[in-house]
C-alpha cells in the first residue's frame, strides 16, 4: 500500500525551539526537545506549556495538526467519513505509542547543543505487510469468483474501501495484540543557538527523528 498513514511533516514546524534570552537563567535543551516530542506525538501538554507559556488550547492544536496532515494522504481517496475516522484514530493510538529517550545535552563554545534521542521504532506496517498482501489478494480472487458465478461487479470505490477495511482490521487487530517494536536506533540531534537567543533543531534533524518512530519500510 501507498499511504501507510505518515506522521505530519507539519512536525518540522512544530520542532522549532523558541526560547528568548531571560526567561529562564540556562537553556534546558534536553527538557524542551522532550516537551516538543511529547506535545506533537503524545498530546501530553503540561511541559510544553510550562516551558513556552502557550495556552492549553494552542497545545493541543500541535498533536491535532499533525493529525489532520496525516489524514490528508487519504482525502484523494474519498473514503466514507466512518473509515476515515476509524484511520484517524488508529493512527492517534499509534502515534500516543512511539517510544524514545531523550539524553542530555552538551553545550559547545558558540552556545550550540547536541544530545542523543534513542528510539524505538513501531514496526507495524512491515510487520503486517505480507498479511495484507495475503488477504487482498484472497479478496481479489473471491470477487472475481463472485462475478464469474454471476453477482455484479462492484465498483471500484466498494473494492477500494473494502481493501482498506481488510487494511485497518489487520493494523487494529495488532495494535490490540501489542505493538511490535524494533531494536532501538540512536539519532544525534543539533539545537542551534541562532540570533535573539532563538533555539531551533535543523529540519533535517526532525525528519529523521520523525522518519524512526514510526517506520514505513516494508519487505521488498
């Protein structure tokens, strides 16, 4: 399958530590990239908002807006809103899910930070693949059986949604038999000291992170 349900690449955006000089006596890069991670995957606000002064509200529209560019990658798809929910809040249950470390961070002369994220990537979608090949597939044969003994052909949007249906009750069914996870994967994260005292971690940086929590490899 072609859409596997990214994380928001709007995660990029909500990476950027901004932190002015006097608010606080000494930058807490460690502390502030685990707020940021744990704002836009887990919904978990309280740091976040301690450490920025955000309001509640402007906290949770992170973890929201990641998942509304998640659910964009099904729109062309034009599922029925009943599945499209289902999706979302698979991938909500998936994304509340993803497992890291934050190490501590070290300085360097310029101001500058590097600190180690451990993460232990979900492996969902390669680990169900080859089940999904295997049931599509017998779908497949069945309508084909089906029209040849005489039922109407369904039309492609049916046989779209019930391929997704076959989809999601694999994933749904794992999740609730317990997420399989990889063998931990270490990323070195730069927090740059840039002017005005604003903090940020480069975009590359963030893709990566993003890229290892949840992973997208299937077997070739």
């Amino acid at each position: 399958m072609s859409k596997k349900g990214k994380l928001s690449v709007v995660l990029l955006m909500t990476m950027i530590l901004t932190l002015l000089g006097g608010c606080i006596k000494k930058f807490d890069a460690s502390g502030y990239t685990k707020a940021i991670l744990d704002v836009s995957y887990k919904n978990k606000t309280d740091q976040y908002i301690k450490l920025t002064g955000a309001s509640k509200e402007e906290a949770e529209k992170i973890f929201e807006k990641n998942m509304d560019t998640t659910m964009k990658g099904f729109e062309a798809l034009n599922f029925p809103d009943e599945l499209e929910n289902k999706f979302r809040e698979l991938f909500e249950v998936l994304s509340k899910n993803v497992k890291y470390t934050v190490g501590e961070a070290v300085e360097d002369k310029k101001g500058n930070f590097t600190l180690d994220v451990s993460i232990k990537p979900i492996t969902i979608f390669g680990d169900t693949y080859g089940e999904f090949q295997k049931q599509a597939k017998a779908y497949a044969e069945k309508v084909s059986n089906d029209v040849l003994n005489g039922a109407e052909m369904p039309s492609d949007e049916t046989m779209q949604n019930n391929v997704y249906e076959i989809y999601y009750d694999i994933l749904k069914n794992t999740i609730e038999s317990g997420i399989p996870y990889g063998e931990a994967e270490v990323v070195t994260v730069h927090i740059n000291k840039s002017d005005g005292n604003v903090y940020e971690i480069p975009k590359e940086d963030v893709k990566t992170l993003h890229d290892k929590m949840i992973s997208q490899n299937t077997p070739k």
